[in-house]
C-alpha cells in the first residue's frame, strides 16, 4: 500500500478518533473496574490533566508461518498508537 492509499484509508475509517475514542472508553471502563488502582497511580485525578495524543499510524505485513503468502488478509496490519500525557507530562 502506497502512502497515499494508507492516508486516503485512515480517513475514510477515521482511524484517529477511533484510537482516541478507544482509549477514552478503556480507559473509563479501567476506572470504574479497578478504582482501587487508580488511587495507587492518582492522588487526584483529574480527567482534564489527561491528554492522550496520536503517536504513530503505521502499515505493517507480517509474516506469518501458517500464511506464506505475503498479500494474504491475515499478514497485514494498521497499527495505531498514542503518547498519554498527565499533567503535561508523558506516562
């Protein structure tokens, strides 16, 4: 896939505000499930001092033993990834 078809991909399935938007509820579903760990983490937290942020979007082909054929669907791969930032500071 060409630079161009990888851009054209991740705006059509609005890749970045899906990672945002999938952080956002792991992370919710992370504070009602284990409140006890958050205080170990946060002494007061504040949702607003949270500031998750798109590091990388990247097309990969992986090479797997059961699928030789490098083109297959299961060797290829969108990985996104985002920084998480905690009162201006990167966790």
């Amino acid at each position: 896939m060409d630079n161009l078809a990888l851009e054209s991909w991740i705006d059509t399935h609005k890749i970045m505000d899906r990672t945002l938007e999938g952080f956002w509820v792991t992370f919710n579903n992370y504070m009602k499930e284990s409140p006890e760990e958050i205080s170990l983490f946060f002494d007061e937290l504040n949702l607003e001092d949270i500031k998750p942020s798109i590091d990388t979007i990247e097309y990969k082909t992986i090479f797997h033993s059961d699928y030789q054929i490098v083109d297959s669907h299961y060797s290829q791969q969108v990985i996104s990834t985002l920084d998480i930032y905690y009162k201006k500071k990167r966790e």
